[in-house]
C-alpha cells in the first residue's frame, strides 16, 4: 500500500449509523438483538448516545472494548486505506476518489475517540446486525459480511495497535461526510 487510496469495497445501510471496531469487539456486538436479562440492545444504548447532528461518531463500549458509532444517511459507504489508514466517506456527487472527497473544506469535524485493534482486523458493519450472526470466523480481507443486508459489513486487515477515529462533513469540492482511522 502507496501513499494513495485504495478501494477497498462498500458497506450498505438501510437507516441507521455504523460500527467501526476490532473484530473482537464486533463478535460480542449484540445489535439490535435485546440479551438475555439486558433492558436494551447494545444498538439502542448507543444510539441514545449519538448527537443530533448527521455525520458525527461518538465513542461506545461494547464486551470486549469499544467502536465508533458513525451516523450518515441511509446509502453506501466507500472504504478507502492507505498505509495505516482507514477512510469511510459517504458522497452525494463524486465517486472520483477520497482525495477530493475528504480533503475539501470542511464543515464539521471532530474526533469520536480512540479504538484498539488486537486482532489485526478491523470491521465496519451496519450497527443493528448482531455480531454472533455475522460470518466472522474465517476473517479476510475486504470480505463482505451481513446477515440482514448482503454488503452490510466490510472486514480489512490493520495492523494492531491504537486508531484515532475522526470525522467530518466537506462542502467543496464535493459534498461528502467522512470518518477516518489513522494508526497512532
């Protein structure tokens, strides 16, 4: 991997912000499913946790650790890497490439928090899907995952160690939200 994106693949969503954790994490995702003795599902508690604002990712603690719960509009998201960095981006107008995507000029940003990754593999995934029903025993990378949705989940390969998880809205050249992990 070059110092330019890669197009890694695209995740989907029918309503509804995504996760981006280690696949550790991700396995003990319960989504929208309410456990056994639980007074909401991991999706709802996380939710009630996100700002009003489109766009934005907030941190949140799932079994094993924690994700970024990223809130866009319904549609697909295109993920991008290079070298020890990750970009989700979802665009209106162009399909040119993140360069122009996420480098405009920016109308909202900020950082949602820091993530681990121990496993090597980092998943974005539509946050009502349940972890234990995704296929996430045999990891690869850019393997689509999902139950409720075919490409609802991505699975990319990241070396372990800390992410810090930002995001942001530009507005020129090209309207587009954006969440991007770059290794510390």
């Amino acid at each position: 991997m070059g110092d330019s994106f890669e197009l890694v693949g695209r995740v989907s969503t029918e309503g509804g912000p995504f996760l981006v954790a280690d696949l550790d994490v991700v396995r003990t995702w319960h989504g929208g499913d309410v456990p056994d003795g639980a007074s909401a599902s991991d999706y709802e508690r996380a939710c009630a946790a996100l700002p009003e604002t489109t766009g934005v990712g907030v941190l949140v603690p799932a079994d094993m650790g924690s994700g970024v719960l990223w809130d866009v509009p319904s549609g697909s998201v295109a993920v991008w890497r290079r070298r020890d960095e990750i970009l989700l981006c979802r665009t209106w107008t162009s399909e040119d490439g993140p360069s122009e995507e996420a480098e405009g000029e920016t109308a909202l940003s900020g950082k949602a928090g820091d993530i681990v990754s121990s496993s090597g593999w980092i998943v974005v995934v539509w946050a009502p899907e349940a972890g234990e029903e995704l296929d996430l025993a045999l990891p690869a990378d850019g393997r689509q995952i999902g139950w409720a949705l075919g490409d609802a989940g991505l699975i990319l390969a990241a070396p372990p160690g800390r992410y810090t998880c930002t995001f942001g809205e530009t507005s020129a050249p090209h309207a587009a939200y954006h969440c991007r992990l770059k290794r510390a």
